[in-house]
C-alpha cells in the first residue's frame, strides 16, 4: 500500500542519515543512499586497515610425479617417477591452496602440465605464531577437485627462510613430487608507507629490490 511504501522510505531515510552522523560516505551506503547491503554497511564501519606486520609469499611452481629434487635454483632436473600418469589418466590441471592463521587463497590454475609454474604473489597478515600450509589440487571439470600432495612449514622454517633470503623446496608427499616456494619480510606497517624506488624508498623496498638480482640457494625441506 501507500501507507507501507512511504513508511519503508522514512527508515531508509532514517538509516542513511544515522550513518552519515557516523561519518559513513554516501557512495558506500549505495546509489542515492539506498542501495546498500547490509554487509557492505558493516565492512565499511568495522572493517579497520590492517597495521601489523606482513609478508609477502611467492609460490613459484611444482614438479609432479618425481622422486628426488634437484639443489639448482633454474630447474628441478630429476629422476622421473610416471606412477602419477596413470592417476591423473593424463596432465593435470593444477593449482595450490595455501593458508597462514586466518589468511588463504590459491593461485591460478595452469593447465596440462605435470610441472606447473604460477609465478604466484600474495601478501599477507603475518602470524608470527603460525606456519604455512600448502595443497596441489587438481581442477577437474565434470567431477570435485582432487589433492594431489601437500605440505607445511613451521614457524621456525619460514623465518630462517626469509632470515636467509633463500627459496624453499618441499615434498609433497612420498614419489608425489615438490613444491618450490619464497617467503619475503616481515614487514612493518610503517615499513609500508615509503616510496618504491629512489629518494623516500623505505627499508623492505630496497631489500626486495636488491633481491630481484637473483635468490640465494634453495633450501630444500622433506
């Protein structure tokens, strides 16, 4: 009815003005004041910027189906082990899942290949109480994804990692394969706020760019 229309648009008006007291922008309520959700109300109210500590991950690739990992930093260059050809009845589709604390994702999905490269980046929360988990999966288009192998890291290998400026190799399980990786701070929130190059360029910037020279060996972890 008329009544009930007019009394909806007198509590929008209502809601809209109590945020815009709270100092909540126009164009986060929603077109003309009116169009938000709830949800995104809330994200723009309690949702803070993070301001502790960061790290940034590289996920470079994996080789599937191999046995022993190879100490050089350009290739993995092993022995094969095809019992995975028969598993996949092909090349898998393969993509990583990882998670830190609280914080996740996955990278892209590479396609046909036993040996994945994602040139993947992410930079997260640092929990400097929690260690990384990594899973290859395999995307399967008429059926649920498969996990392929996985892995951890504990704290105490992640930080000798970024101490050493070093790449991480790691065994996805038993004749399953390896999966390389690199972890680079921490990173202060302060440490965030510099320039990226040249005058005004903070601390971590200059690191990760003297780095960008070439990583040092690869550590390896079973």
């Amino acid at each position: 009815s008329g009544f009930a229309q007019a009394a909806h648009r007198v509590t929008i008006m209502v809601r809209v003005a109590f945020l815009c007291a709270l100092g909540v922008p126009l164009a986060a309520i929603g077109v003309a004041g009116f169009a938000a959700s709830p949800q995104k109300i809330w994200r723009t109210l309690f949702n803070k910027p993070y301001k502790g500590d960061a790290v940034l991950l590289e996920i470079f690739g994996a080789d599937l189906g191999y046995e022993r990992p190879c100490k050089s930093v350009e290739g993995f260059d092993t022995s094969a082990n095809k019992g995975l050809e028969n598993w996949f009845k092909g090349s898998p589709d393969c993509y990583v899942r990882f998670r830190h604390g609280r914080a996740g994702g996955r990278t892209q999905v590479e396609g046909g290949t036993f040996h994945p490269r994602f040139y993947f980046q992410r930079k997260m929360p640092w929990f400097k109480g929690e260690g990384f988990e990594f899973q290859v999966w395999e995307s399967d288009v008429f059926s649920s994804d498969k996990i392929v192998g996985r892995c951890f890291l504990n704290v105490a290998q992640v930080k000798r990692a970024m101490k050493a400026r070093r790449p991480v190799l790691m065994s996805l399980g038993s004749r399953i394969g390896h999966l390389k990786v690199a972890f680079h701070g921490p990173i202060s929130y302060e440490d965030r706020q510099g320039k990226l190059l040249g005058a005004g360029e903070n601390r971590t910037c200059a690191v990760i760019n003297a780095k960008r020279g070439g990583l040092g060996d690869t550590m390896i972890v079973d």
